[in-house]
C-alpha cells in the first residue's frame, strides 16, 4: 500500500478584513494524498480552492492567515518550519504551485531561461550558466517544447505556450507534489488537451509523484484525477473516486453542482442543466447546520441545526446530518 505523500489535517486558515474581522476561506479541512496518485479539487468560485492551494504551499501573506491544522509532506510538517525554510526547503523542490492566470505571471521584460536561471541560482547554485542551459533546454525538449522557447520573451508566445512553459518552469526542481491551479482555464479545447498531456508526461517521466488538480468544471478532472473532492463554503462536502463523483454524486451539492454543467462522458449525455440557486454564504458569518441547506431543494429543518460530521460509506466520503440510504431516497423524489 503507498503512503501518502501529502496529508492535511484540520487546516484552518482565514483572511482579516480592515475591520479584523476573521473570514475562514478554509475551514477544518483534511485529505490525505497518496504517492504516486492525482486528486482533484472542484467547486464553485469562491469555495475555497485557491485559498487552500496558497495555504498548502505555505503562503501566508497578509491579508492571509494561518489559524490551526497541519500539512505534512513526505513525512515533515511544514507548518513547523520558519518562513526562510518553507522558502529554501520546501517550495519548489518538495511542493509546487502553478498560480490562476499562469500566463500572466511572466514578467514580459525577461527571456523565459533568465527565470530558470534564477531558481538555479537559490537552489542549485553549484551549476554553471552553461550547465543550467543544458539542463533547461534538456527538459523543454523532453516535454515537447520546443529549446528556442528559453530565449524567448513571454510575449513572442501563445497562450497555450505560455501556461505549458510556466507548468515546465514550476516543475523544473522535480518537485514531489504540483498544485495547478485551474491551469487550463482562458484556454481553448485543444489547448486545454495539450495542457492535461503535460500534466501526465510529468507523471509518467517522474518528474513529479503526484498532482492536485483544481478546477471549477469537476467533468475535466474525470480524464485526470484518480480522486475528486468537493469544496462548498470553505469545507470539503464530498469525497470519492472520479468516476463515483462524476456519475453517482452523494451530497447534495455535488449533485447540483454536476446537474449545471454539461458532461460529455457517455452515460451523461441527456441529463438536464439546471442552476444552483441563490449564493455560498457570506463567510463572516456562517450558518449553523448544513452550509448549503439554504440553496438546496433537499433540506429540511434537521439540516439547520446540529452538527455536520463526515461519514464514510461506499468508499466515499461525505458531510451530511443523514446516512447514505436516506439521501439516496431524497433524491428519488427530488421537489420540482
């Protein structure tokens, strides 16, 4: 059995507003990811993910903050390290981050190899220039880019070209985990395709262990994870295989969720969209009970009160007041 790679318990982390008043973006959340293994990370704008791909990678910059919980990785809690070994240690060798809007995030005065010149330096400052171009013109050529890319300026590249560079630039240290961030969106269908077929070739080249994958189009991580979470209000609500969550959802958000998007996997073909009605609540002040009870056709007044716990019934596992069979015969006879 593999152990895992990365493990996540009780992570609270919060934003302070002007007012200091504390909004809990990520709020008791744990997961655990196996070696060698993908997971994907899905929800609505808003939820949480990208909060929690900042926290896991350890940036806490204000107005960010770090409340309770660990996160371990391979085995060391990088919660309990100093800012200066997150930044030598940890980030980009051990855990790695391809922010939202990647594309952006090239500085256009600069030529692509004076950025992984840059990594060498504070993490393998042993290397020469020339050896640092070997091995950068080495790994674009062994994922399909081509070398000339590295003396490009990032503004001579495509869209597509840019986020496939910025994934090879993440990862060029081998990092144990890689956290992309809805690395395909602004993208077209066929790059978005390029794009995944990366994401796999560091996978299967071992150039990363494992990858987690967030998205807010939960069918696009059916060709990707093994594994899918679900987020709603800063909680994980919902968690299985992709193939249960894409087509046997349990919560009654993720159920929502996958009824208002289109998915083209057969056997999903004729379902009908509908819309989620009403908004996530506001985080500053969070209800009691349930926190989709208010935008869910299922609820009753049980899911207004009490405590929400996680059961874990046919391999998943899920936030809910009731077992799996009660939900299941909710959903049989769903209110129009």
């Amino acid at each position: 059995m593999s152990q895992n790679i990365l493990e996540v318990k009780g992570l609270k982390t919060y934003y302070r507003t002007r007012l200091k008043e504390k909004v809990f973006a990520v709020d008791g959340v744990d997961f655990a990811l196996e070696d060698g293994r993908t997971l994907g990370i899905a929800g609505e704008s808003g939820c949480g993910k990208s909060t929690l791909a900042l926290s896991l990678m350890g940036f806490y910059f204000p107005p960010l903050h770090y409340n309770t919980g660990s996160i371990t990785i391979d085995g060391t809690d990088i919660m309990k390290l100093s800012k200066e070994q997150l930044r030598t240690q940890v980030s980009g060798r051990e855990i790695a981050y391809i922010p939202q809007a990647a594309m952006n995030a090239l500085n256009p005065t600069l030529k692509i190899i004076h950025f992984i010149e840059d990594i060498m330096k504070e993490h393998r400052p042993e290397l020469s220039r020339k050896q640092v171009w070997e091995m950068a013109a080495e790994r674009f050529e062994t994922l399909n880019l081509s070398s000339k890319v590295l003396h490009s300026y990032p503004n001579e590249l495509s869209g597509g070209m840019k986020q496939r560079t910025v994934i090879a630039i993440s990862t060029i240290l081998n990092p144990k985990v890689l956290i992309a961030d809805e690395p395909t969106s602004a993208l077209d269908v066929t790059s978005q395709k390029v794009v995944i077929k990366l994401l796999k070739d560091l996978l299967e080249k071992k150039f990363i262990r494992s990858l987690v994958f967030i998205t807010h189009e939960p069918p696009l991580l059916y060709h990707v994870t093994d594994e899918i979470v679900v987020m709603y209000a800063g909680e994980i609500v919902e968690r299985g295989t992709a193939k249960q969550m894409i087509f046997d959802p349990v919560h009654p958000y993720t159920k929502k969720l996958m009824g208002s998007i289109i998915v083209p996997e057969e056997g999903m073909k004729g379902h009908k969209l509908a819309a989620i009605p009403g908004a996530p609540p506001n985080l500053k002040n969070v209800p009691e009970g349930r926190r989709f009870a208010d935008r869910c056709s299922y609820a009753r007044d049980e899911c207004r009160k009490g405590k929400v716990e996680t059961r874990t019934e046919d391999g998943r596992s899920y936030r809910r007041l009731f077992d799996l069979p009660t939900l299941r015969g909710w959903y049989e006879n769903e209110p129009s």
